[in-house]
C-alpha cells in the first residue's frame, strides 16, 4: 500500500512566465485582460488585473483557472450537456457557484496529461480570452519542454 | 397523538459498504470517482476521493448525494421541469445552490420505499456517475435483505 | 528554473487507515465521532461519521482538517495570539470562515516536515477530538515509517 | 458642480514592482509568501504565492489588501476598538467576513495621504508580514517620489 502519492505542480516562476505570456498577447490585441494562475489543486499561483481590465471579471478568471485545474479540460467545451436539456445541466451551481463554463480557462498538462495547474482569462470575448489564455499555455509548453530536454 | 417519530437511516458500517461497492465498481471502469453517502436527513455519512478522481467533483458528489436524499429521486430524473420554462425551473439555487439535477445521485430506499440515505458518484460523465453509484445501491439492497432474512 | 514543484500527499490507502485508527480510538471512549481526512492541500479526501456523532460536528471536523493541512500546524496551538488583544484576532473570518482554532485538527507531516495532509475531529470536547485526531496521526506516522523502511 | 472625481491609483506595472520587493524580502527572510496588491477601489490587482506560501494564506493576503486599501490605514493598527467592547467590536464581520485586522496589509498612500492601493501579505507571523509588506511599500514609494522628481 502507497500512503502517499507525488503531485507535480506548476511552480511560482512558471506561473510568471503564462502571465508575462499572456500580457504580451493582450496587449498584441489591444485588450486588457484579468489574468490567473491556478496550481493542479485549483489554489491561486498568481494574478494580473492589466490596466484597464473589467473589474467584474477579476473573479470570473479566476473561476476559469478554477475550473480548468480542477477539472482538467478547458471551460470552452462544455457546450450542449450543460444546457438545459443536458445532463449537466446547473453544473455551475456547484463549487460554491465558482465552477464557470465560459471560455477561457485552459488546463496546462504534463507530459502524460496530468493536470499541472490551469489559465484563466477574462474581458474580453470568452474567445478572446481563451486565445490570450492559449498564449499563455503556449509559453509554459516550451518552458516545459526545455526543461525536459536539459535533463 | 403520536409525540414523537421514528426515523431509520443507514449506519456508518452500511456506508462503509456503499463506499466499497462503489470503489470497485469505478477501478472496474478505470475512473477514479469521488464518493458520498448520506444518511436519510441529507447529512454526509462517508465520503471517498478515490486517488485521481477530480478535485471540483468533491461537492458535486456531496450535492448529489445530499439532493437524493432529500428529495428521494435519483437526481438524473429532473428533465423538462427544471429546464427553462418547467415549473421548477432555477431549482439548483434552492438550498444554498446545493440542489443539483446531474445525474450520479441515487437514493437507499427502504422495504416501503422510505428514504434510508443516498449516495453520490463524481468524476466520470453523469451516466458513469451513475452507474458507480448503482453499484453502491445494489451492495445496500443486497445487506438490507440478508438483515430482514434474519430477523 | 524549475517550472514544476513536486508535492506529496496522503493516498486514499492512507486516509482509509487514518480514519479506521480514530474510529478505533473513539470507540474505546464511548464518543462517536465525525473524522475528515484532507490532502496537502487542504482537500477533503476522507470521511466517517460514526454513528451517534453529532450532525453540527460534521463541518467543524472538516473545517479543522482544513485549516490544519492548509496552515499546518495542530488547530490546539492556537491560543493568545487569536484572542481579542492578539495580532491574529479575527483570523477565523477568512478563508470563507472555514478556519477554525478549535482543537481537534492536526497535520500529518513527512520525514521533513512537510505537509503530507490532515485529521479534524469534532463532536466530544476539543481536548477529546484532538485525542481521536492524535490516533489517526499515530496510525499514519507507523505506515510512512514501515514504507520507508521497505525502501 | 463638478460632476466626476478623478481617481489616482496603483498600475499594473507598480504593482509588479510591489511584488517583486515584497517576494525579495520574503526570501532574505526565508519565509515564502502570499502577496495581495489590491487598487485604490480595493479589487485585487496582482498576486503571488511563493513556492512554500500557505494555502490557506491565499484569501488572507487578499483580505488584507482588500481592508487596507478600504479603510486606508494598516490593518495591524486595530486595537482596543474593535475587540469585545471596543466601539468596533464585530468589524471583521462586514464586507462578506473580508475585513481583517491582522497585521499584514499596509495602505500605499500619495503625496496628500490619499489611498492609491495597498499590499497584504501572509504566511509568517502578522509582524513578519508586515515587514514583507512595508518592503513593497517602500519600492512603491521610491517609485512614486522618482516619478514626480521627473515632472
């Protein structure tokens, strides 16, 4: 019996990188964005209001990072079993409401496809966030890979 | 008058049971599920996060096993009434947004069809979900029986 | 730069022995009790409520095993500094009002005393619960000590 | 009549600056943090937790932020008034439990005393969080008296 298990999460530096990743493209879009970093347990690693950034959706990204680390998939894919008519329907009653099924909230995973930790976005359109949020994937991606490939 | 009621509920040890059964059934499929029981008064009895089962599924399995053992239907049964333009639409936002309609959640019923307690699967798609959760409910039935044979 | 941080934390194994050795314990007393095991990071993994445990206790055995897995230190050792006049007075407002001082909550620590997860007791007096909570430590320290031995 | 105020407060960039010397100070006191920068209207502005930080240090951080930014003065400064008898007593229950006084969270303030945003800090002891806030401040300081030397 193992009464342990090892989790890897995404360091303190790493979610630095995303950030400055996403900032980069934000502005490259010309919108402000709110942007948080979750680790694989879901817990806040860091956070960014960009000037200029929509005050309601501080708390939307970090819902969206939430919700992609907890439960591993982006939030942009939750389409017709979470409408009315499907079986998850009121999924976003749960986790004190925080569970959100709006886009741009992406899961960065390893190598082997465990959960890492997630980005969330929020201002623009959920497909303008989940682009910035992809930057942001994008940078820790390659971050990873090097890694991988110094050892 | 009758001053007082007699309520039956499941005990810790037919918990301890449901959990099992449930176990087994999800490392049978290969998902890792979050598991809750609750006695007949909603409150939680026992609860199992299987090692890899999704950390925001750890309330959906409490909500559904507390939402089947108040209301005493399995929770996939809310079709057209909960939808938009049902009549117990917005449900999901009574009692504290605990109220859920996805299904996973699934009621002990006694010999008359009394509520016992309730058990709550998450993890897996609602249908999974469910199908973990049976298997919690065929182990109570089956040690519900072989107590009433004995008495 | 080390993008990835490794955290260890308790097994769902782990959590079943933990919880076995308070019921134990309790059950030598004559006090049942509502016993929540959480991972490293403050997630509820485990939990029992023994029958004839208190149902106001369920969430304050939770919450003790929270707040000790997330601050991680015993939730006894609280003392003047949370009184009124102590610089943390007030302390248990945040986090939701999920942290709690009350004892009965005790961290599980590894070889190099880093958090590996929690017990939170509640339902006899805090005294009484962190006795419960102590077994279940005793239990899990005996298994982590027997794996590394094995090693 | 004047019909609008114009509203000074921290930019992303300042509070960048913010963090950096706060998560130096962190480091030369060996002590990993959370750290809130939070603007003049009190919403969170930048945050980072520390490889180590605490989990449930996350929302106390933000709290602290949060009431020194709101109220304008560091929340360690709250004594007799709002303990048990105290004209205050019971302060921490307002803003949805959010307002803190434990020593942590420090106002930054402009030429005139005016708020412009505040840092809160968390994982040591109130005293050692507000020294790692205070090193936020001071660069934030210089940073403000640098720029108006330019003007």
């Amino acid at each position: 019996m193992a009464p342990t298990l090892k989790v890897e999460t995404l360091s303190q530096d790493a979610a630095k990188v995303a950030i400055e990743a996403c900032e980069a493209k934000a502005r490259s879009m010309g919108i402000p964005m709110n942007i948080a970093v979750t680790d694989s347990a879901t817990h806040l690693l860091a956070f960014s209001r960009m000037d200029g950034a929509k005050i309601t959706s501080i708390s939307i990204a970090i819902d969206k990072a939430f919700t992609a680390s907890g439960h591993r998939i982006g939030t942009h894919l939750y389409k017709e079993a979470v409408w009315p008519g499907g079986p998850a329907f009121g999924i976003g009653n749960s986790n004190g409401n925080r569970f959100t099924t709006i886009g741009g909230g992406l899961p960065v995973l390893g190598r082997n496809k465990e959960i890492l930790g997630a980005i969330g976005c929020s201002t623009g359109t959920p497909a303008q966030d989940q682009e910035v949020a992809q930057a942001g994937i994008d940078a820790l991606q390659k971050l990873l890979q090097s890694t991988r490939a110094k050892l």
